[in-house]
C-alpha cells in the first residue's frame, strides 16, 4: 500500500502542474505571447516535476546518480515525455540491479 504522505504529494504536485499549465493559458490566452514568454510557460511543469525527484538525487546512491546522468543526457537530445520515460525505466532498472 502507498504511503500516505508520498500519495498527497503526488496528488499536490499533479494539481499544481495542472493549475500552473491550464492556469497560464486561461490568464493569456488572448494576449500574444512572446517566445521567451512561451518557453517559461512550457517549462513550468517540468520545474515542479523536478521538486519532487530532487531529494532522492542528494542521498548518494549510485543508482539514483547514475539515473540521473541517464536522464540528463536524454533531456539535452528528447522531448519531455520520453525522457520522464527513459528516466522512470533506468532509475527502475538501476535501483534493481545495484541493490
């Protein structure tokens, strides 16, 4: 069974992507938006993403920093969606075969 306090997080974090994502297109949608503007606002949601897998990175397992160099080479070359992809497989993946 989920944690309680993990599955609240996870909720919150869910509903602040979502308010922060549907949020920013209802206050302008009918202004014009500049490209610095619209690359903000894109990246908002990966920002609060970033908040709640931050933490496990700091502990100094080696999986998670191995993962992470995964990830981060994925992001610099793939859109958002397949690296969340490749960084949930190798943090799984790794987790499992260094522990």
């Amino acid at each position: 069974m989920a944690d309680p306090l993990y599955l609240t997080a996870i909720v919150l974090m869910a509903t602040v992507t979502y308010l922060t994502r549907i949020g920013g297109y209802l206050f302008l949608r009918n202004r014009a938006l500049g490209p610095r503007l619209r690359i903000v606002m894109e990246s908002a949601p990966g920002c609060v993403l970033i908040t709640v897998i931050a933490p496990d990175f700091v502990t100094g397992r080696p999986a998670d920093l191995i993962a992470l160099a995964v990830t981060m080479l994925a992001a610099a070359r793939l859109p958002v969606l397949p690296t969340v992809i490749i960084a949930i497989a190798a943090a799984g993946i790794l987790r499992h075969a260094l522990v």
